[in-house]
C-alpha cells in the first residue's frame, strides 16, 4: 500500500546513534524508502590539525578518532610516518604493538557487541563486555597510565617496556576470556529474539560492499576475505599463526559472528606474541632523525623540534577493529606534515547503511547501524 | 471465610463485634460497621501490595543487577534495602510537572486509571485458604475484565501528554494489550474448563492432587508470554522501548504521578504472578510447615511460588533481547492465538472423552 512519504529526522541526539550521528529517514508508512546520514556534529578538524602539529604532537589526536579502539589510530599514524621517513623498530617494539593492538581489537569487539545488545534492549551484554574490558583497560593503565586515550606508540618503536607484571597480568586475562566469549555465545547464539532480530537482517551483498568501500568485519560477514593483516602484512603479523574470520551471510547475524570469531583469533594472537616476545629495545635511535634518549620529560620539548621527514608521500593501512584505517602523509621536509588525510573505517562504512536498511523498519535501522560499529569520532574526525 | 470473616472473628474474640453491633441495630445502622471493616479489609491488602511493591522494585534492581554481575543499590540500608524509600521520598518531593499543551484533567487521571485497576485485580485472589478478600463466583472473568481497563489509562496517559512519543508508545501499549488480551483469555478459559469454575478457590482446591502446570504445560506457557507480554516487560517492552520512544506513555510525567505508574507497573507484575500461581501453579496448596498456623503455611507456599515466578520474569528481562512491534504483534496473532485456541479444543476433548 503505498501512502504519504514522510520525512523523519533520528538524531543527533539519539540514544542508538552511537554519538552525535543524524538520518533522515524518508519513511512510507513503517518502511524506510531512503535514509540520509547526516554527519558533521562531531567534527574537530583533525585533518587541518595535522597541517599545524608537529609529527609528534599529532600522536595524541589520533586517539581522539576511533576513541574505542585507539591503539590501532596511533599505530596507523605512527606506521606511515616510519615508512617516510623508514624508521626501523626493534622486534620487541613490534611484538608489543601487536599485543596491545590485539587486546584492543578486543575490547572494540565487546564494546560494539554489547552496545549492539543494548540497542536491542538487552542490557546485559554490555556489562558483560565492560567486565572483560575493564581488565584490559587496566592493563593499558599500566602499561601508559591511560586508559582511553593512550598516547603510547611512537616513531620507532613504543614509549615505554612492558612493566613488570603486565605479562603475567596478560597471561591470566588469556585464560579467562575464552570461557567468557563461550559465555556470550551461551547468552546470544541461539536466543531466538536476538535470531529474529538479526537473521536477514541489514543485508549487503559482497558485490555492493566492495562498491561502497567497506572493510572490516563489516565486508567479512558478506563472504569477502580481505583482511590487511593478511594480503598486505605489517609490523610482525607474518609470524602469527591466525585466520581472517569470514562468515556467508551478510546480515547482522553474520558481521556479530565475524566480531566473535575474531576475538578468539586476537587471542591466539596475543597469546602467541607473548610465548615469543623478544629481548632488546622497544625504541630505536634512528640515524637522521636525531639520537635521542628516551625519557618522557624531555621528549615532548626536544624531540619535535628536530624530527624532520624528508620529502614524500605516504599512504599506509591497518586493519583496526573497525576496518580499514589508512594515513595519507604528506611532508614538505619541515617539521610538520603539510597535508594529513585520513581514511577512517566508520566513516566508509557509514555509507552502507543506505544499503542495508531500505525496505526494512525502524527497529531495524538501529539493529543494522549498530551492526557496522561506528564510533561519530572516527566518522566526523 | 475470607478478610471480612477474619477481622469479625477477630473482633469477636476481643468481644467488641457483638456489642457494636447490638448498639447500631438499635438505631439500624449495622452497615456502618460491614463498611467500617471493609475499609479495614481495603487498607491491609493496599498496605500489604504497597509493601510488595516496594520490595519488588528493590528485588528487581538486584536480581537484574546480579544477573549483569553488579551488585546493585548497596548504599541505602543493608544491601540497599531502603532504596525504594528513599525513591519514593525523591519522587514525591519532585515538582509535578504538567506540559503546557497537555490536557490537564486527564493528564492527572491517567495514572489512576493505570493505578487502582491494578490493585482491583487481588480482590479475588487467594493469598491462602482464607486470606482472600472475596472469593467472586465469576473470578476469573473479574480478573481478566479488570486488568482491562488498564490499557486505557495508558491511551489517556499518552493522548494527554500531547508528545508523539506518548501517544506512539500509548497506542503501541493498546495493540499489544489488545493482541495479548485473547491467548491471555483463552488459556485462562482451558483451566476454567479443567476446573469446572470460574471461583479462584475452587480452582486451587482442584489442584490438590496435581498442579495445572503439568496437567496443561502449553496453557501455562501461553499463558506466562501473554502475561509477560501484557505487563509490557522485556522482551516485549515496546510500550516503552528506550530507543525508540523515550519512556512511552509516561514520558511526560514526573513526581507524584509517575510514582503510581510505576506502583501499577510492580503491581500488576505481582499481581500477575498472583494469577498464574492461582491457575496453574497451585495456589497456595503445600505441605503444611510444622509448628506453623496452616493459614501462615499456605501464605508462605503463595508467596514462595509467587516469588519464583517475579524472579522469573525478572531474570527474563536480563537475558533477552527486545522483539520488533510487527514481530511481537505477528506472535500475539498467528502464533498464541491458535495455539491457546488448539490447547482449548485439545483440552475440551480430553474432558469429554473423560481422558482428565
């Protein structure tokens, strides 16, 4: 039956936007015919940032983009830079960054499940997620004092050694939080309410997600293996033994199983990284960028003056939880990048959403926009 | 024997009932007295649900909270005990806000619409052999026409508060209610049939052999859905669904008024645990506690299983997710209606076949 199109404005203030996100929904009756994200509430300017901080200074405000997830915007920042200017990093430095990218992936996957279950209504998941995540925070708090925003990768390398007890600490969460993904498996899998809601739920197929420019878990629960840190490996991935997690689906069902599958797979990777983690520096002292020596007092004011990339351009992914995370680095030879772009994984996904929720209902909309895991600061950056 | 014979026994056994009762016969107003006591009758069992209530909404918070590993309200009193009245001092001591472009007098009706129905509704059910206010020949059909009226309420409710929030989560509610209302009924009816009553006594008194529960598993589990459903609690709180509509119906208010929406709330939940414990769960038929007063035993077996089926509902809210409006209605429909219809032909045979 066709009747009156209707526009609904959702948002920005909402309570299932994840943040300050607005659509516009032009509704037929129940069914939504088109949605119109409207982003730009969150916007800080970080690109523009970049123009005027030093390369170092730019560090912490890549934390401020996916705040979930912020190990992995360090890095990806951190990485194009080291391969401007080809920096080499210690081994250890490198084990450690995978460890604490690993957790963090992680603590994103809880984060976006739980979140997911609250907007459906079911509270409960998300204490679930933050008990286990409040473990690796604490980890993180040991490790660099924060735990949000953790400022903790550097050029060259990471700014501080594991502390003493961060590896046993590490250890006891690996051995714990197996038996608690069985737990939320145990709670949701086969809930018939949560199979409603999600089986057919949101669909995309693998042929639009790739138009759209979708990464992450989100293209992986529609039957495309494309995972960074497998087709093009970084830092020390090769020597992990892991899998990219791929389900057939394409629905919501599918990208929560993705998420699950890969929390297991981090911690195999963790656990891993932790059995062969190598002796040595975890910061290097990189001929042409000035020989430092670390100690965070001084760093901050000396170190910026004098780190000056040659000339070039670089663009370097990651996989971050969300998807693909990749920097595009300008530098004229100064100390500041002249022109930072950055390809944030919310905000390509973002796009999909049009996609998945056409001809469904509102309930709907929020079941599927949660099931691509956007974080506003990462859409608006 | 019910409340009313109770406190007459009582006043006999103090010798004050015959004397009073002589001294107004003379000047023939002997109704003072039956009023007199069935005020008292009013006030105990309003007292009594209050006092549940207020139990509930602290039970509620730590069920919910343990089942989330939290620990819940801990602050107030042991384990948080007093928070229910420190909630309602909070709430009494609010401004009580009416919208400007709200409909005043039926803004400030509505919560008792939603209110006294949901007291109503215990009159005829039975706390023990005699803690009962009245034992109505038509019992069942009290109870089910009663919690109707509630619905209304919350349409007024939501039409007064004038906010497209309300009114959507007030005509949600009445869908619901509606769709929920006839499984509700019809299971109801298939113990009716078992029962050969509509009296809530007499549905107790035929379970002594054996609970309805295992007599009719698919009665009783249509019936606890539609219950669930009709409560309007997780998974089926589209009424208020957070996401969607803010609060519902009663997101305008506050204070004094949203206090009694949220008593309704906790006493319906009670007194719908009151019910299925009456039809199917065997009221308050137990093995006798020793050293106890039977009438104290039988209180005690009503409020255990009472409680067990709060707690269910209770530990239900923290595992499920919410279903989507057209799929609750698409149940209510194609699902529980047939079945509590099939469960009622089913059932209608096996009496006439002599099976039960």
């Amino acid at each position: 039956m066709e009747t009156e199109q209707l526009m609904i404005n959702m948002g920005p203030v909402h309570p299932s936007t994840h943040g300050v996100c607005r659509f516009k929904l032009i509704m037929n009756g129940e069914i939504i015919r088109d949605i119109i994200p409207v982003i730009g509430y969150l916007h800080r300017g970080t690109e523009k940032l970049g123009e005027m901080k030093t390369y170092l200074q730019f560090v912490p405000y890549t934390d401020r983009l996916d705040y979930i997830s912020a190990m992995p915007n360090n890095y990806a920042f951190v990485k194009a830079v080291e391969e401007l200017c080809g920096i080499e990093v210690p081994r250890r430095a490198e084990y450690i960054r995978v460890i604490v990218m690993e957790l963090n992936r992680i603590v994103n996957h809880l984060v976006a499940i739980g979140s997911w279950l609250l907007d459906l209504g079911a509270s409960t998941m998300i204490m679930y997620g933050f008990r286990e995540r409040e473990k690796v925070l604490s980890l993180y708090e040991m490790l660099c004092g924060a735990r949000m925003t953790f400022n903790y990768i550097r050029f060259g390398g990471v700014r501080d050694d594991l502390p003493p007890g961060f590896i046993e600490k590490t250890r006891e969460f690996l051995k714990e939080m197996p038996s608690r993904i069985a737990d939320y498996e145990a709670l949701l899998n086969d809930n018939e309410i949560f199979l409603m809601r999600m089986k057919n739920i949101g669909y995309i197929s693998a042929k639009d997600a790739i138009n759209i420019g979708v990464t992450g878990p989100t293209l992986r629960g529609s039957d495309v293996d494309y995972d960074i840190r497998k087709l093009q490996p970084y830092s020390v991935y090769e020597e992990f033994d892991f899998k990219a997690c791929v389900r057939k689906e394409g629905d919501s069902y599918a990208r929560y199983m993705v998420r699950i599958d890969e929390m297991r797979e981090s911690l195999k990777i963790v656990e891993q990284a932790l059995n062969n983690l190598p002796e040595g520096k975890v910061v290097s002292q990189t001929p042409g960028i000035g020989t430092y020596r670390w100690a965070p007092s001084t760093v901050s004011t000396f170190f910026p003056r004098i780190f000056n990339p040659p000339k070039g351009e670089v663009y370097s992914r990651v996989e971050a939880p969300k998807g693909e995370l990749g920097f595009y680095v300008v530098s004229d030879g100064t100390n500041k990048p002249y022109r930072v772009k950055i390809r944030s994984p919310s905000f390509c996904n973002l796009n999909a959403i049009g996609t998945m929720v056409r001809g469904l209902k509102i309930p709907d909309l929020i079941a599927a926009f949660a099931s691509i895991d956007i974080v506003l600061g990462d859409v608006d950056r | 024997m019910n409340y009313y014979d109770i406190i007459v026994w009582i006043l006999n056994w103090l010798r004050v009932y015959e004397p009073v009762n002589s001294f107004l016969e003379k000047y023939g107003i002997a109704i003072i007295l039956k009023l007199f006591i069935i005020f008292v009758v009013a006030v105990i069992v309003l007292a009594f649900v209050a006092l549940t209530v207020m139990l509930l909404t602290w039970l509620e918070r730590k069920v919910f909270a343990h089942v989330q590993a939290r620990f819940g309200p801990m602050v107030t009193g042991w384990h948080g005990l007093l928070q229910p009245i420190a909630d309602g001092v909070k709430l009494f001591f609010k401004e009580d806000i009416v919208p400007a472009k709200a409909d005043k007098w039926l803004f400030t009706i509505a919560p008792f619409i939603v209110f006294v129905p949901a007291f109503l509704v215990f009159v005829p059910i039975p706390f023990g052999k005699s803690l009962i206010v009245q034992d109505l020949r038509v019992g069942i059909i009290y109870i089910i026409a009663v919690s109707a009226i509630s619905p209304i309420g919350v349409l007024v409710a939501g039409w007064a508060s004038n906010n497209k929030y309300s009114l959507l989560g007030a005509l949600r509610a009445a869908a619901q209610d509606i769709s929920y209302e006839v499984p509700l009924a019809l299971s109801a009816l298939a113990v009716v049939l078992l029962a050969g009553s509509l009296s809530t006594q007499d549905i107790v008194a035929k379970q002594q052999d054996i609970w309805f529960i295992f007599l009719m598993p698919l009665g009783f589990i249509i019936f606890l859905i539609a219950s669930i459903a009709e409560m309007g609690r997780i998974p089926f709180d589209l009424q208020e669904s957070e996401q969607e509509l803010v609060a519902g119906f009663f997101t305008e208010y506050s204070g004094a008024k949203f206090v009694f929406f949220f008593l309704a709330e906790y006493a319906h939940l009670f007194a719908i645990a009151g019910i299925i414990t009456t039809l199917f769960l065997g009221g308050w038929i137990g093995p006798l506690i020793p050293f106890l007063h039977p009438e104290i035993s039988y209180f005690i077996w009503f409020l255990i299983k009472c409680y067990a089926v709060i707690f269910f509902a209770m530990w239900l809210r923290g595992t499920v997710p919410r279903v989507r409006i057209d799929q609750l209605l698409g149940i209510g429909w194609k699902v529980m209606t047939p079945l509590a219809l099939i469960n009622l032909l089913l059932y209608g045979f096996l009496m006439a076949l002599g099976v039960i």
